[in-house]
C-alpha cells in the first residue's frame, strides 16, 4: 500500500474514532450533569414535602395554641404572636403545596408530576382538596367570632391532621422514591456510556492499529504512544465518574449548607435506635435545638449572613458531640442531636454545656459580631418507651417549642421525664 493511501486510510479511520469517543464523551457530560440536577431537584422537592407535613404539624399545634389564647383575652401578645405564626404556617404550606402541584420547584426548574403522585393528590385520597381544606379552616379559626365557632374548627383541625400528616409522609416518600429511581437509570446510562468506550477503544486496536503495525514499521512507536494515552484518558474518566457518584451519594443524604446529615438520615437512624433499644434496652436521647429570634438576623443582615451563623454552628455541634453520637440540620435554623448510649441526666448536662459554649460564642461575620442563643427540647426513653419515630421526634418538638414559650435559651424535657 503506497505511503500516501496508509496515511490517508489512517487519518480516515482515525478521526472516525475520535469523533466517536467525542460524542461518547459529551454523552458522559450531559449524563453527568443532568445527574447533578437531577439529585439537586430530588433533594429540594423531598424537602418541599417534608417540610409540608412538618406544616401541618405545627398549624395542628398553632390552632390548639391559638384557641387556648381566645380564652384568656387578657393576655393579647400571646395571642396575637401564635396568630401570627399560624398565619406564617399556612401561608407556607399553601406555598409548598402549590409549588409541588405545578412543577415549579428551583431556579425555574420544572417536575413532571408521576401518576403515583398525581394520584395522590388528586384520585381517591383527594390530598389536594384536602390540604387546601385543611387551609381553609386555618383561615376560619382566624377570623372566628366566638369560642363555640373556634372551638368547633379547632377540633376538625385537629381531626384532620392526623390523616394528613400520613398521607403527605406517604407523597415524600413516593418523591424519594421516584427521585432515587431517577439517579439510578442516569447511573445505569453512565455505566452504559463507560462500557461503549471500552468496547470502542477495543475495535480501534482490533481494526485499526493492529493491521496497520506491521506496515508501518516507522509509525510504531507512535501508535503504542497513542494506545498509552488514550488508555489515561479512560482512566481518568472513570476516576472522575467514581468521584462523581460518590459526591451524589453524598449530596443526596446531607445538607448541602452545613454538611450535615439531613432528615432522611436521621429518621432511618432513629429507627436503627428505637430497633436496637428494644432488644438490648440501650438508652439514647434525641435532642431537638433551634436558633433564637433567628430571622431578625435574616432580615436584618441578610441571607448570607444567615447561612454562616448556620455553618458556625453546625461546626460547634460536631465539635460538642462523641463519635458514637450524630447531629442532623432538620430545616431552616433547626438541628437534631441523637446521643446514643447515653442516660438522660448525661444528655442533660451534655445540652446545658452545648447551650452554654454558643450563648458565650461569637459569630464574627466580616465586621459583625452576633451573640445568638439557642432553645432546646430532649426525648428519652426515661420519658416513656416508644417505637415510633414521628412520635419521638414530636415529643421533642412539643419539648423544643415550650422552651421558645417559656422564655428562649433553656433545655425542656419532654413530657413525663422528671
């Protein structure tokens, strides 16, 4: 074969491999990306729910509150304060819901919603009309003219919570699910990619470079050249996939704020504990801690100033805790602290020191310099034996929410814990 054919056929051959591995690599780069968007909006719609039914938690809370308030006109902060926050409830909770329904979640981003979750909200449970019912008795309690009427609404508040909070726990789950499943046939076309530009690289030496070797004698060294470094380049490409789903791994089971665990984690790992406390009679406590008058620094210095008190103080929580204990950021300026093997006086004196250290913290932000303190509610087992998660963990909030009641920066057992 003349000199001019082989280097002709060589070129040929050669940018038809190379536009091969062009496209398998853009297709590496696109999968890779919508991989990290699509965790991203799994995380943030997973949050949306959680933080809907932790809503219609706290407006079942808020209405008792606000009831309770109408019959001691006397005391007119208190009641206009929980007003207030009933208001602020509802307000985000039809946010949230309205969000999820349309498709509209971050940054423009929209979520087709599936059949499991349109059926859901709108086949034979109703969720949809149910929340937006659920809302509309928050609006009545409000504008309620007596305690009869106020009464009569708070009850079927209260009546309908119990079933809501169910059925919203079952749509984030079925979110979860379907983000998961999501990451998974994304992963699976990674792979898929990965095996394509093996398998090409291996018919380019078969068809390719070793026909041509014996007839380009001169050209040999440069061909084992090229072999080595594409060989490097796969390589790294592949180290870089693996770091790539490991940081999805990571991203989709912690706050990407603080780097804490989120609250998937944590109630799966509660779980783990009330399972292990059951057949071993191992003692735990779980601490629920939540920044004090947190908004006023939002609103006042900003959002970024914000995010580093957070920051700050999801530091100090690692720090205050044992290996063996674990610290989750729950939402917003909210924590939770599961010490394990632990008894409740320790948990206590634990807390106190915790409250302490960040009470004499300084949080010196550019040229600021904040002082925050924090309110604290605890669960243990001492307080009563239970085997379920959401009731813990409501024991805690109902414990964390007498201590913001009662005067801020102070730790508060949970109900029947002496």
């Amino acid at each position: 074969m003349h000199s001019k054919e082989i280097r002709y056929s060589f070129t040929r051959h050669y940018l038809i491999a190379i536009v091969i591995l062009a496209i398998l690599s853009s297709s590496a780069f696109y999968a890779l990306k919508t991989t990290l968007k699509s965790s991203e909006s799994t995380a943030f719609i997973v949050n949306l729910s959680g933080n809907q039914r932790m809503l219609s938690q706290r407006i079942a809370l808020y209405s008792q509150l606000y009831y309770l308030s109408l019959l001691n006109p006397k005391n007119s902060n208190e009641h206009t304060k929980i007003r207030e926050l009933l208001t602020k409830a509802s307000f985000e909770m039809r946010d949230a819901n309205e969000k999820l329904l349309s498709g509209k979640i971050n940054d423009g981003d929209e979520h087709e919603l599936s059949y499991e979750i349109y059926e859901l909200y709108f086949g034979q449970k109703h969720l949809k009309n149910r929340v937006d019912d659920y809302l509309v008795l928050i609006d009545k309690l409000i504008h309620a003219k007596t305690y009869k009427e106020a009464s009569i609404i708070t009850t079927k508040i209260i009546t309908s919570s119990n079933t809501l909070v169910n059925d919203l726990n079952a749509a984030g789950l079925q979110y979860q699910k379907e983000g998961n499943a999501n990451i998974e046939k994304i992963q699976a076309m990674l792979f898929t990619i990965w095996i394509l530009t093996i398998i090409t690289l291996l018919l380019e030496i078969i068809f390719i470079f070793q026909p041509m070797a014996h007839k380009m004698a001169t050209l040999f060294q440069k061909i084992v050249w090229h072999e080595h470094n594409l060989q490097e380049e796969i390589k790294i490409r592949t180290n870089k996939l693996t770091l790539a789903n490991e940081k999805l791994a990571h991203l989709a089971s912690h706050d990407p704020l603080t780097g804490l665990k989120n609250r998937l984690n944590m109630e799966k790992e509660l779980q783990g504990l009330i399972d292990h406390q059951h057949v071993y009679q191992s003692s735990y406590a779980v601490v629920m801690l939540d920044i004090d008058w947190f908004k006023k620094i939002n609103d006042t210095y900003g959002h970024d100033a914000g995010d580093f008190v957070l920051t700050e103080l999801a530091k100090i929580f690692l720090e205050s805790v044992r290996p063996q204990d674990s610290v989750y950021r729950a939402g917003g300026e909210e924590f939770v602290v599961i010490f394990n093997r632990i008894t409740q006086e320790q948990a206590v004196t634990k807390c106190e020191k915790i409250r302490q250290r960040i009470q004499d913290h300084p949080f010196v932000y550019h040229e600021l310099i904040f002082r925050i303190t924090i309110s604290i509610g605890i669960y243990h087992p001492q307080c009563g034996i239970l085997n379920n998660v959401t009731d813990i963990l409501k024991l805690a909030d109902n414990a964390l929410y007498q201590a913001k009641r009662t005067g801020r920066n102070k730790i508060v057992l949970a109900e029947n814990c002496s």
